[in-house]
C-alpha cells in the first residue's frame, strides 16, 4: 500500500518552475529543487519522475498561466488599441530582478534550440497561441480603422509576437530599460492607424 502525498502537487510544479526560470535547466539541479519545494527528491521522482518530467510540466504551466493572464487582459474589454496599449504596459518589466529572469519560454529556446523535440513543442506551442490571440485583437482593429490595414492580421501579430519574444532577450542581456520601452512603442506604434 502506498503512502499518502504528503505535498501540494500543483505549489510544487509551481516552486519548481520557479527554479528552472530563475537557472535555466541545465544548471537547475535536483538539490535546487529539493530546497525550494521542501520536498525530497524520492517523493519529487515518485509525482514526476524525473527532472526533464517536471521541466516538461513547468513550461506546460508557464505557458497556460501566460495565456491565461493574456486573455484576461483582453477579456477586460476595450477597444483593440486599449487592449494593445495594456499589453504593451504589462511588457515592462517592474524591477531589474524581473526583468534579468527573463521568459521562461524564451529561456528556454535559448537553451535547447530545436534539439529537444518535446521542448520544441512546448515553445512553438506557447509562441503560436500568443500570435493568435494577437491576431484577434488585430483583426478586430483593423475592421474598426484602428490598426493598419497596409499588413495582414498575421503578419502583424507575428511582427509583434516576435517584438515581445525579442524584448526578453533583451531584458535577459541586460538592456537598459530606456532602449526596451522605445523597443515596444516603435512597434506598436507603427501598427495603429
């Protein structure tokens, strides 16, 4: 008969991604893991079975919980360009130490290019959905006269998909924060009407 949990699976994940973004995966080691979540490293092994396991399972949660701010932010309604400019506002970073972490998605491609078909996939998945949910409010903008009509819905959504993606590396690499807002209002400056 097997032992109850004795920890809080989703806090755990949730510490655990923390770990990864904050040291990447390679350098995240099980000891890391162990101090963060308080919980040892058979009874981590024995829920994820391995760290590639739970890594797969924090950029899975990375990703819904990033969708799901996401959408909330254009679920609160407003015009298409409303919605842009939050988006553009919650693109900044807050404090050097946020914005040195950088995206764990973005971290992430960094560190494994297309080497690792199953972290592939979780970023190309990430990456997709966030240009879709782009393009929407796009589409949306530009029917009202608010956004240009000179590109397709998609191409500006992947344009602007790759600014954001592009502002991590930057804020990873240390860019002064001046050179990132001018970064985000170019281009989201250069969509509206």
């Amino acid at each position: 008969m097997s032992r109850p949990r004795e920890f809080d699976v989703d806090k755990v994940l949730s510490q655990s991604m923390e770990v990864f973004w904050t040291k990447g995966y390679k350098a995240t080691s099980f000891e890391d893991l162990t101090n963060k979540t308080n919980v040892k490293k058979q009874s981590l092994y024995g829920v994820f079975e391995d760290k590639r396991s739970l890594f797969l399972k924090a950029l899975a949660l990375y990703r819904t919980q990033s969708l799901s701010q996401l959408r909330e932010m254009i679920d609160q309604g407003g015009s298409p360009t409303r919605i842009l400019d939050a988006l553009q506002s919650a693109s900044l970073c807050s404090s050097s130490e946020e914005a040195h972490r950088g995206c764990l998605m973005v971290n992430s491609a960094m560190e494994f290019g297309m080497d690792d078909r199953e972290v592939a996939n979780e970023f190309e998945l990430m990456f997709s959905e966030v240009r879709l949910v782009l393009e929407e409010v796009i589409r949306n903008g530009q029917a009202g006269g608010e956004i240009t009509n000179r590109f397709t819905s998609q191409e500006l959504a992947a344009y602007l998909a790759n600014t954001l993606r592009g502002i991590r590396i930057l804020e990873k690499t240390g860019a002064p924060a001046d050179q990132i807002e001018m970064v985000l209002n170019t281009a989201f400056d250069l969509i509206k009407n």
